[in-house]
C-alpha cells in the first residue's frame, strides 16, 4: 500500500483528509514560505504547496507527500499569516472592507515515482463590514496567527461578521478536497471529494 504523508500540522487539513477515508500519516514541512504581489496568487500558491510537499519527500522519497498553501488576496496585495496582534489588526482592518480572494494550492509529489503535480482553486470572502469592537476580540485569541489573512472563517467570533462566501468552504480552509482527490487519484489512490454538507459539519 502507497505510503500517504501529508506535510501540515493543521488540524482542519487532517480532519479532512480523514475524513476522505485516506490512511496517512503527518510530518511538517520545514519549507520557508514567501509571497509575491507581481504574480498570480495562484501561480504563488502552487509553487508554495510544492515546496512544502518537496521538503518532505526528499526525506521519504518512497512515499506520497501532500503539500497545501493558501494566500488571501485583497487589493492586489498577498497576505500570509500575521507575524504578531498588531499585524493581525491590521490585516483584519484590510479584510474586512474589501473582497478577499482566497488562493489555496496543493501538490502531490512522489520522489520514487517522479511524481510532481500541483493545482490551485480561489474562492471570495465578503464581509459585512469593520466592527473594531469585534476585531479587537477576535485577536485577543491569538487564533489569527496561524491564518493567512489573519482570519478562520469557521471561527464563532468571525461567522456573525461574514456576508457571503463564493466558492467551495474547502479552499478558504485550506484543503479544496475535490483537488486532492483528483491529484491522489492520478496516482493511484482512489478517493471522492466531501461535499459541501460534510466540508460544513467538519469545519464548524
């Protein structure tokens, strides 16, 4: 059986992909991130989630590594994870007034198998507006830290901000499982998406 690593610690990605039914094991990635303004987000994302999954496949060349990255997008400026609270309040500020196009990439790699394939999808946040009150809250969790764009959307103190999401649940989260399920499957390991109903009930 195909060794399967997924190279993140985040919790959201590994519900997921559990919840795929795939057998892995996690290993993160010591891969340094960076972002680019002057090219396509999802050109960036893509290139980020291949690094990630190289890191970890050069160590275990006989496995299948999944790599995953996302970038939140706003007036033309990429926007990682918050390096402390008051950069988190100011992406916040960002956000909150401006349509947010969330970029996630993913890529499988294989060493043994000269495997190397990535894809991307970007889905839009909307928000109602900026409340300082709330977002002064909100950050006070330190949750946004780890979040690129300094924000979970599954968050009880982000939801009741939210307008309107486009797109799939899944890509804002950080693991569009219809995309890992097409790359796992070109390798050999057969897998089906979550749907919208089960991406809803994982991630609240």
């Amino acid at each position: 059986m195909t060794r399967i690593i997924l190279a993140s610690q985040s919790p959201r990605r590994k519900q997921l992909l559990e919840a795929m039914g795939v057998e892995f094991e996690t290993i993160p990635s010591n891969f340094d991130e960076y972002l680019d303004d002057g090219r396509d987000p999802e050109l960036v994302a893509k290139e980020l989630a291949l690094g990630k999954a190289l890191d970890v496949a050069e160590r275990y060349p006989e496995a299948l590594v999944i790599g995953s990255d996302t970038i939140v997008t706003v007036d033309g400026h990429q926007l990682g994870k918050p390096e402390s609270r008051a950069d988190a309040l100011g992406m916040l500020r960002d956000v909150m007034q401006a349509p947010n196009y969330v970029t996630t990439g993913i890529a499988v790699v294989g060493i043994k198998n000269n495997i190397r394939i990535t894809k991307a999808a970007t889905a839009t946040v909307l928000f109602n507006g900026y409340d300082e009150e709330q977002i002064q809250a909100y950050v006070a969790t330190d949750d946004p830290l780890d979040k690129a764009g300094g924000y979970a959307v599954q968050h009880p103190l982000i939801q009741p901000m939210l307008r309107q999401i486009e797109g799939r649940k899944d890509i804002i989260v950080g693991f569009p499982t219809d995309i890992v399920a097409s790359l796992l499957t070109q390798c050999g390991v057969m897998t089906e998406p979550l749907t919208e109903a089960t991406i809803t009930s994982i991630i609240h």
